[in-house]
C-alpha cells in the first residue's frame, strides 16, 4: 500500500463528560491555540453521562474560530438523516464553514431499542447508512426540488432541502466490516476507524477493500481520506507507547506505507493535547515532508 498524499491533519477525539464540562471546552480551545487541525466528540446518545453531542459541537465551534469540528461518528439510529443533514448545515453557517460529518451505521442496540430508535442487524444498519448518505447530500443541495427517497428504512415524501452549508462538507465512515469498508470506497469521503477496534496489520486489507470500491463507483481511491483514532499516554498505554518521538515515528510510518493522513488522539484534557501538538504532529510532517520531498 502506498502514500495517497494527502494532506496531513492532527487533532483531539473528545469524550463528553458531562461531569467535566469546563475541562472539553478548555481542551478545544486549547486544541485550537496550538495549532491542530480538528476538534471531535463521540456520539452516543443513550449514555446518560454523556453531554449531546451536537450542543456540545455547538458551544466548542462558538468558542473557537479556526479549527475544524466533527462528531466521532454520529449516531445514525437516532438522528434521522434530514434533521441530521440540517443541523450539520446549520452548525457550518454559523461557524464559517467550518464543520465536517464523521457518521457510523450504529451499534448497541438494546441501548438504541430503549430511547426509542430502531433495532436494526448489522446487515440492516449498513443498508441503512447506504440510503441515508445520499439522502443527506441532497438536503444539502438547497433550491432543488422537494426531496423524494422510498427505500427499506427512510421514505422521504417531498421534503424541502436547505439550507446549504457554508463549504462542501466531508462524510467520514467509521466502519470495519467488508461492506462498510465497501460503501466507504463508493460514497464516503473520508474513513475514520479507531486504533483498537482495527489492529495495524489490518489496516492494509481495510484499505485494499476500500480502494477497489471506490474504483469500482467510476472514483480514485485517493478520493477516500485515510483518518484514525489513536489512544494511549506518553509513558505507557494499550494503544501507543512511549515517548512522543516513537509516536511520530510510527504514524509517519503509517502515513507513507498505508496513506493514513489524519490523526485524532483521545485526549483527557489540556495537557495531552499540548504535547501532541507540540512534540508529536510537527514531527510527523518533518517527517512526512523530507520522504515526499525525496
């Protein structure tokens, strides 16, 4: 596998701690003031702990003015995929352009059943998110003709779209499966699994599957951005271990061997995001840029 070239990004992957509020807002614009390129939450709505993702997404892109804001996916069950597409648009307005859409097909379906959102199989959920991606990008299309979609999970019966975001929007997936890796290649702008759920040997195979559906859609693999999610301290961690040096070193690796480009670190506050900021992402370009220079 090989080096897409894409642009390098570095940013933090937030959980929403609704005990530390103060602490996610000081750590975005912390984010923000040290020069990374994206500020992520995750999205699990039926976690009784956990803030709304988009109200916090909200506040975060109100209090910055650069950085970039997505949700870590986005739950798809229990945000339909017009309301989803307009707050999504809406946020963009009023940030300056500055919101991208990480969305998943699901998972925890008792906790799903129990607020009241569909129980869907694994099969069900991929055939879901297929329906709803374009449903999505034709609400964004404002001016067009009211909205029309009958399919299997969302039937849509002349709704108006609108409004437009203020930039062309990024759909991300986070999927790992063979057909989700599939609809990644065919419509997703963007792949965001998680160190964790995917081991790095894995990451070859994901990409092969990817690569051959997007050429299969009549697109280039290099249309599909190549993201992770990583996790661990600068001592020790399950994840990544070590000194920032040795995390530099392997996600330059993973950037010029498997075309990985984005990195989110999960992040406890302040402190860590500093670091990675300051010791780990400009070490990663230096990197990156003297092997592409060559």
């Amino acid at each position: 596998m090989a080096d897409y070239g894409h642009d390098l990004r570095f940013g933090v992957f937030l959980t929403p701690l609704a005990e530390h509020p103060q602490t996610l807002l000081e750590t975005a614009t912390v984010a923000e003031q040290e020069g990374l390129d994206l500020v992520t939450c995750q999205d699990h709505p039926y976690q009784s702990r956990f803030l709304d993702t988009w109200t916090l997404l909200s506040v975060i892109a109100a209090r910055t003015e650069r950085v970039r804001v997505a949700p870590n996916v986005a739950d798809l069950p229990l945000r339909t995929p017009v309301m989803l597409a307009r707050a999504v648009a809406s946020l963009d307005i009023l940030s300056g352009g500055r919101i991208e859409l990480g969305i998943g097909a699901g998972a925890f379906w008792d906790a799903i059943a129990a607020m009241g959102g569909p129980r869907r199989t694994p099969g069900e959920a991929v055939d879901a998110l297929a329906e709803a991606l374009p449903i999505i990008r034709a609400t964004w299309a404002a001016g067009g003709r009211g909205l029309r979609f009958d399919g299997d999970h969302y039937k849509i019966a002349g709704a108006r779209p609108g409004p437009a975001p203020a930039h062309d929007i990024e759909i991300w997936v986070g999927g790992y499966k063979p057909r989700m890796l599939a609809l990644t290649g065919a419509q997703a702008d963007g792949w965001l699994p998680s160190l964790g759920y995917i081991d790095i040997e894995d990451i070859p195979a994901a990409n092969a599957r990817i690569d051959a559906a997007a050429e299969e859609a009549g697109r280039s693999p290099r249309d599909v951005r190549r993201m992770l999610n990583i996790g661990g301290t600068f001592g020790s961690g399950e994840q990544l271990k070590g000194p920032p040096a040795g995390w530099a070193d392997l996600l330059a690796d993973l950037t010029l061997r498997e075309g990985i480009s984005t990195y989110l670190m999960a992040v406890d506050g302040p402190e860590e995001t500093r670091r990675f900021a300051a010791e780990v992402a400009p070490a990663v370009r230096e990197q990156v840029a003297a092997a592409r220079g060559g």
